[in-house]
DNA sequence: GCCAACGTTGGC
DNA sequence: GCCAACGTTGGC
C-alpha cells in the first residue's frame, strides 16, 4: 500500500467536491503530464491512500484524505475533441492518458498549509517543497503520518 | 497579475 | 538529438 498527493485547484475540483459525489467515486482525469501518467497507469493501485492539495490559491494547503477504489484505466476525456482535455495523439487503441477513481475518506481536522510543510525540516524532500509542478506525487509513509499528525488526525 | 520553473514542441 | 521558443503551472 503506497501514499500519494494529488493536487487539484478548488476552483476545478475541490475536495467539497469529492464529499459531495453520491456515489462517493470520482475519476480522476485529466492529468497531461508524463512522469504523473506513468503513477496513474503503473503504480497507484486500490486501498492507496491519497492528500489531497489545494493548489494556485492563496494559501494552498492539505484539505484531506481520500482512498484509491479504482486502478489506472484509459482517460477518454483525451478523446473528446471538444473537451477541456483533448489531446489528438490518443486514440482508442493508444490511450496515451490514464486516470484512476477515488472515493472521499476524511478531512483533515486541521488543513495543514504548504508554509507548514516549508517549515518542517522533516518534509523537506518532498516534491511539493522542492518547488515541483507535478500533479501526483508519492508521499513516504513517514511524511504521511507526520503531515497527519500536524492535521490533528488522532490515530494516523 | 507577475514571473520562475519546467515540460513540450518543432526546426534544423 | 540539440536547443530555442513557447506554453503551463502554481507560489507569491
């Protein structure tokens, strides 16, 4: 079982959002960058757990938890020529872009703020910190539990 | 809104 | 395959 940290901006998909699917599952689409594909496609698998960030607002910040139900599948949202996500070079038989589906766990009883993770040395290489874009990140299972520790989570 | 970082594109 | 131009992300 692996950790994560998807990064979504609220304005798009927030993680009020995700409480708010009445089935609870969401797929996660829409992500066009290579090194976040091959997690989506390879790597993230059901029952990994996932932060979910809020970025591009004023104070970007860790919201909550949500889990993996769903492992990589093709993203069609690549497919539809006038979709937000099209992209000409996938295709029914080389999807080019894969998503996975996520359910809401929990929110973080105290939202932890990408200042605080600046601020503890213990985070210090995590992607988010080392000023990365990328959309998926792997989180170490000691980042995860301090980072849930700092968002007052009583049993991390 | 600015701009640095960085990923992608395309001419050669 | 190099690398300049360009586009996007995301913190500030």
């Amino acid at each position: 079982m692996n950790y994560w940290l998807f990064k979504s901006e609220p304005g798009c998909f927030s993680f009020t959002d995700l409480k708010a699917r009445p089935d609870m599952t969401e797929p996660w689409d829409g992500v066009r960058n290579y090194q976040a594909r091959n997690f989506l496609r390879d790597e993230i698998k059901p029952g990994d757990l996932v932060l979910f960030y809020h970025s591009n607002i004023p104070e970007p910040v860790v919201v909550g938890i949500a889990e993996v139900v769903r492992e990589g599948y093709p993203d069609v949202t690549a497919l539809d020529p006038n979709g937000q996500h099209f992209d000409p070079k996938a295709s029914r038989d080389n999807p080019v872009w894969y998503m996975v589906d996520v359910r809401y766990c929990q929110p973080l009883p105290r939202p932890v703020t990408l200042e605080q993770i600046k601020g503890n040395p213990l985070l210090a290489a995590m992607p988010l910190v080392k000023r990365s874009r990328l959309s998926i990140q792997p989180i170490a299972p000691g980042e995860w539990r301090i980072i849930l520790i700092m968002g007052g989570v009583e049993q991390p």
